[in-house]
C-alpha cells in the first residue's frame, strides 16, 4: 500500500522519456502523478475523470473507491500526515467536488499536502447550467495553498506538476482543476520532474537574537509544534531540550511532537491538555515555539489555570512568515525549518556558559514533580464532579442495571484504553466532549502518530482519517475516537474497510447526545436542552451488519482486553472492528467558555429564558 519514492519514480520515467513526447492529455496527468511518487487516491469514479481512470492501474496507481467524498478528502489528509508525502482525492465535477469542501479545509488547518483534482464542466457547456456544474474553484479559495486550473490541454503536465510542488513546499492542500473535456486529444509535453524546496534555518541575526535570550534564560521552555513532526525535527528538538535541561510541552493536539517516554515532556496544551505542562510554562522566562503558529485555541485557559507566561521572551520559530507574531506578541521571530533552526540554535548553545545550567537538577526535579501530580490527579479523577453530572451519573446507575451491564465513566473508559494501547499506535480523535477529554490520556514515543481536525474543528474526521493513515502504513495499529453523534457522520466508511481490506479499529463513546455543544447548554442555558439527544440502534450491531466485527463494552474491565481484542484481529486477520462503549451521560468541561455568556432577553414573550 505505501507510496513509490517520488526520486526513483522520476528517475525510471525521465530515463524513458527522451523529453517532450506525443501522448493524450490523460497520459500527461497519469505520468506526471507517477512522477511524484502518487501510487494511493481516494475517491468515487466518475464520468468527468473516466478517460484517466481507465489507465491508473497499468500506471501502478490505486484508486480506493469510498462511500461519501468527504470520507475521501479526509483519508488523504490521514494518507499525507502519516507518510510526508502527497494525498490525492478526486471525484466526479459539481456534487462529488462540492462533498469535499469540509474535509480541504480539515487538511489545510491540519498543513496537510492533499492535492484534491476536480474534474469540471466541459468547456462548450460551461455557463449554460448544464448537468452538474458548477463554479469549483471559488469553493476552495479560502482552503488551498494554490489552485491550478488547466487551460489548455498542452498544459496538462505543467498545471498538474505545479499543484504538487506546491503542496508539498507551502504544507497545504492544493487544488488541480481540469475541463473534462481537456482530458482527450493528443498533445507533445514533457513530465516535469518535480520540484523540492531546502529548507533553511532562519537569518543569521534572529538565530543570534535568539541563542543569546537562551542563554540568558534561567526557567526555558519548548513548545514543540506541528512543524517539528512535518520537519522530522523530533531528535533535533530533544537535542535543543536536553542543552537547555528545558521542559517539552506539546502544542495543542500535536501530542505526538515529543516522546512522552522522555523525562523533559510535560504533555499538551490547550483545550484538556496536562496541568504539568501548563504549570511548567506559566514559570518560563524564556519560550522557544518550535514549529507552532501558537494558534489561539490552544494557549486559552485551562483547567481554571490562565497559563501563559506574561513577562516571558518568546521565540517563535516558523516556516511561515505570516505566522511569526500573528497570535502572541513575540521578542525574536525565526522564519525557518524547524529542524534546521532547532540544530542552528544546538550548535549557538553548544560551547556558551547557560543561566539555565545552574538550575538544571532543581528544574528536573521539578518537572518529575509536577508530572506525577498531575497523573495522581488523573488516576483519581474517575468522574466528573459538577451537579449535572452527578445527576446523570445516578440516573443511568438505575437504568442500566436490569441489563446487568453499567454506563462507564468516560475519564475511566480513557485511563483504561491508554494503558492498552499498543506499540507504533496511530490515533485520530474526532471533536466532541470525550475525544476533547482524551487530550489528558493520548501519549506517543513516535511521531505522525496523533490526528485530529485541528482549527476546523468538524465532526466526522476521525473514522476516515484513521483509514487514509492505514494505507499509508499498513503495518501499524490504526486506532479512531468518536462520539455517536460524530460517528454517525462517518460509520458509512465501515464499508470502504471492508469493500478494500483495509483493517482499523473504530472506539465509539456512546453516551446518546451531542456532548460539547449539551455543556453549554447545562453552563449557559440553566439545563434547557434542544435537539441535543441522540438515540441510536447498536452502532456494535450495524457494524456486523455491514461485515465488521462489533464490540459492546459496559464494564469497565472489559475495555483494555476489548482494544486489544481488535488490534489483534486488525493486525492479525485483517478485520475491521467497531467498539462500542456504553459512556454515562456527564460531560467535561465546555469547549468555548470563552466564546459564550449567560444570556439577556429583552422580550417578555423570552424573559424566563435566562
């Protein structure tokens, strides 16, 4: 399943090629993806790409057909997160385009290299209102890093080799719009070889500017981004870390950007992150943001603690330059690789006398300190405590219990499938109030490993995602979160695992509401609850229905042997299983605490809605 090297599939071609040739433009688009090493796409077949299609097996490339191209555009985002290199999704021209829209805009919050190719109207019929057409590019503007649209059939090659340069030196999605009828005649071209960027480490005087506040520092701490796992900047930044013996705090739902098993990480930021970590980051006098735009979701308060330091130097080091300062006022801006600039600030530090140095045995003994509390904490806090909670809590004890099973506390339900989870684990959560919670218990040693919807933030990412990801490395457990409301955006794709033998193990928290949004209501809105409940038939039992295996765990001792149940039928027969989780109906604390308020009615026709 996994993708040809770009450099080899170059080298064979180009060797062939003689330079420009005659061939159809079809060809022209199939060569040139071979060119880049593309050997996966996702997508449903369609008229408006048949031509194309027809020569993708004879060209080494496999199109996994799937059930809604949302599903497709979120399993090339999982495909090009996991391997580093381009996803692909197509789809027929007007509705089957318009379907992707959510999971582009997913993949560009995520820096995610997808290259979505929309097959469009043909140019005799464009403006007449023919049968599916649409205007494709305006709906991808605001979620692309460039869109190519081919003007000529001639150009076929030249567009579709400059999407995936581009994806892959701005990390985002980009769009390659063709005429349907551009995929037919016959054309002289060359296939461009494809272009890769160097990156470097940043100007000589911010990485001065910024190795001298280092060395200054007496309390440093990393904020380890997104950038440091799609630069392969692991090592370089705990070579950084272990120099200036400074804690390592993931930023928000990067927790795979520093291996928990190292004693300087200190967890995730954010929305349920580690009170460690945000303990440790409120005593910085110097923060060095490595590979994170520090977006402003994930430095809000959290846990009631308002973290962020507010006299320290910030350094904050990015590959793009728009993002340097944008969110949180910076003293040193770095625009550079991160693992480039991580080595470049190594070496600045390697031979100087540290503040920090003197320090270092206290700061240690500190951040071991402040972790174990926080595990102590976690170990402990078995339920959520609130009075709506504990209502619901003992509401669900009766209900349950002529079934002889029990609704589970999902803070225990995720401390038990942490413990079991497997080595070289994948992970996607999807949104929602247990995923959201799950922040404080996914730890990983490796990286592209963890995925979540990022900024976006849409329901029905995860399932899809987890399954692009297995393609990609179909050698390691893929592992998804979701809630039922999430998950009924998404269990469709239970067919894709099954159609293409692809195994993954889907986790559903149900629990029979729209938890996150519920919060609010119980927060803000003195309990008054509209359209948040959700009750559903045996998600366990739809998933046998569509060929999966189905779990259905309601007790509590029975989670960790039921993951390792599925991973053993994933890995080891090739199954796709579906457990479902029987969760009580308590909830954590609210997504956007800082975005809503109680509210004030003005008509007396709404004056007890307060």
């Amino acid at each position: 399943m996994n993708a040809k090297d770009p450099a080899t599939a170059t080298q064979q071609l180009t060797a062939a090629d003689g330079g420009p040739q005659a061939m159809t433009p079809s060809e022209a688009f199939v060569e040139t993806m071979v060119a880049n090493g593309v050997s996966e796409m996702f997508g449903i077949m369609g008229s408006a790409f048949m031509d194309a299609m027809d020569i993708f097996a004879p060209a080494g490339i496999r199109l996994i057909p799937v059930v809604h191209e949302q599903g497709a555009g979120h399993m090339a985002d999982g495909y090009a997160r996991v391997s580093g290199r381009h996803g692909v999704v197509i789809g027929q021209n007007g509705p089957g385009i318009s379907n992707c829209v959510t999971a582009i805009a997913a993949a560009y919050w995520a820096h995610s290299p997808v290259v979505i190719v929309t097959p469009e109207a043909g140019t005799m019929g464009i403006g007449l209102g023919g049968f599916q057409e649409a205007k494709q590019l305006p709906m991808f503007q605001e979620f692309t890093k460039y869109q190519g649209h081919v003007t000529h059939p001639a150009r076929m090659a030249e567009f579709t080799g400059r999407c995936f340069d581009r994806a892959m030196a701005e990390m985002g999605p980009t769009q390659l719009n063709i005429p349907r009828d551009y995929f037919y005649g016959q054309i002289k071209t060359e296939i461009p070889r494809p272009q890769r960027l160097d990156r470097g480490a940043g100007g000589e005087e911010r990485l001065n500017e910024a190795a001298e506040l280092l060395a200054q520092a007496k309390f440093p701490v990393i904020i380890s981004g997104g950038g440091v796992v799609m630069g392969d900047a692991i090592e370089e930044c705990k070579a950084l870390a272990e120099r200036l013996g400074a804690p390592v705090v993931n930023s928000y739902l990067h927790n795979d950007s520093f291996p928990a098993n190292h004693p300087l990480w200190c967890g995730p930021l954010g929305y349920q992150g580690s009170k460690a970590a945000m303990k440790l980051l409120a005593q910085a006098d110097v923060v060095v943001a490595l590979g994170s735009r520090l977006g402003p979701f994930g430095t809000l308060p959290q846990h009631g603690l308002d973290y962020w330091p507010k006299h320290a130097k910030i350094i904050q080091i990015d590959a793009d330059h728009k993002m340097l300062g944008l969110v949180k006022k910076i003293s040193v801006g770095i625009c550079g690789d991160a693992k480039a600039a991580a080595v470049a600030l190594s070496q600045r530090l390697a031979e100087r006398t540290l503040a920090c140095d003197a320090t270092r045995a206290a700061r240690a003994d500190q951040i071991a300190t402040e972790k174990a509390a926080w595990e102590k904490e976690l170990d402990e806090w078995t339920h959520e405590r609130d009075p709506y909670s504990l209502d619901m809590i003992e509401a669900q004890k009766q209900e349950r219990t002529f079934n002889g099973g029990e609704y589970l506390h999902p803070r225990q339900v995720l401390r038990e499938l942490e413990k079991a989870m497997p080595e070289d684990v994948m992970v996607s959560t999807d949104i929602g109030n247990i995923n959201s919670v799950a922040n404080s218990y996914l730890r990983f040693n490796k990286p592209r490993s963890f995925f979540a919807a990022m900024s976006w933030g849409n329901c029905g990412y995860a399932f899809p995602t987890i399954i692009g990801a297995k393609v990609a490395a179909p050698h390691r457990p893929a592992i998804s979160y979701a809630g039922d409301g999430a998950w009924g955006m998404s269990l469709m794709e239970t067919l894709t695992c099954v159609r293409h033998n692809i195994p993954v193990t889907a986790v559903v928290f149900h629990n029979r509401q729209w938890g996150a949004e519920k919060k609010n209501q119980v927060d803000f809105y003195n309990r008054r609850f509209v359209a948040g409940e959700l009750e559903s038939p045996s998600f366990a039992n739809i998933a046998r229905a569509m060929g999966a295996e189905g779990i259905v765990v309601d007790r509590l001792e029975d989670v960790g042997p039921a993951l390792k149940k599925a991973i053993d039928l994933q890995m080891n027969h090739g199954k796709t299983t579906i457990i479902e989780i029987m969760c009580t109906r308590e909830l954590g604390d609210p997504f956007r605490r800082d975005a809503l308020s109680k509210p004030v009615r003005m008509l007396d026709k709404y004056k007890d809605y307060v």
